[in-house]
C-alpha cells in the first residue's frame, strides 16, 4: 500500500459557522454534528472564526480509491504509529483516508511506516 505525503501545512479548527471559511484550496474537511463544527483546512486559509485551533499539521493520503469492503487499513496505519508514540488524526473520504499526524513527528512517521513496509511516496 502507498500512502503520499502531501504538501499543505494544516490547520484542524472548531468553528461557530462557516461564514469565513474558504472552501477553495486543494484541501477541505467539514463535519458539522448536532455539538459542533469541524474543519480541516489549509492553515493559510483557516477562518478567522474559530472557537479552537491546533496548528502544524501534515498529512499522508493512502494512494487509490478503497473499497468499503476493506478492513483493518487505518489500524495498520494507526497501529504502527502508535507504537512509535506518534499520534494521529484520521478523516476519510468517499475514495480513501487521510493521516495527520503533527509536523514535528511528520518524517519519523514516514519513517516508520516505510519500516514497517508502506510505500512513501
């Protein structure tokens, strides 16, 4: 399995609405529950509007689309970080997920998943 860094400095933020959020930009998440807003965004376009912000965020996307049917990925992916002590935040789309995990940990997670026998690339 391949997971691809990416490029983009994060942002994963709680917001009252989503009046000054920029949906534009190679990266959105959003996910409103009856308790709250979340986003995660480019930190360049993260809204003035936030309630709480944690900065320095970077992610892997896993290459492909997966089928539904598949089992176990994000605890592969999870597990293995979580032995190294690295922690992660995990958002999915339709086609795949995503891993953050935090900046300063973000090559050792590299690192580690490339031991443990993920393509990075």
């Amino acid at each position: 399995m391949e997971l691809k860094k990416l490029p983009y400095d994060l942002t994963v933020c709680k917001v009252a609405s989503l009046t000054d959020a920029n949906l534009g930009g190679d990266l959105f998440f959003l996910a409103k529950t009856d308790e709250e807003i979340s986003l995660v965004c480019l930190t360049d376009a993260a809204p003035a509007n936030t309630i709480a912000r944690e900065d320095g965020w970077r992610a892997f996307r896993i290459q492909g689309e997966l089928d539904f049917s598949l089992i176990g990925i994000l605890s592969g992916i999870s597990g293995v970080l979580a032995a190294q002590g690295i922690g992660i935040f995990a958002v999915s789309t339709f086609n795949t997920d995503y891993i953050l995990v935090k900046a300063e940990r973000f090559e050792e997670a590299a690192g580690a998943l490339a031991r443990a026998g993920y393509g990075i690339i």
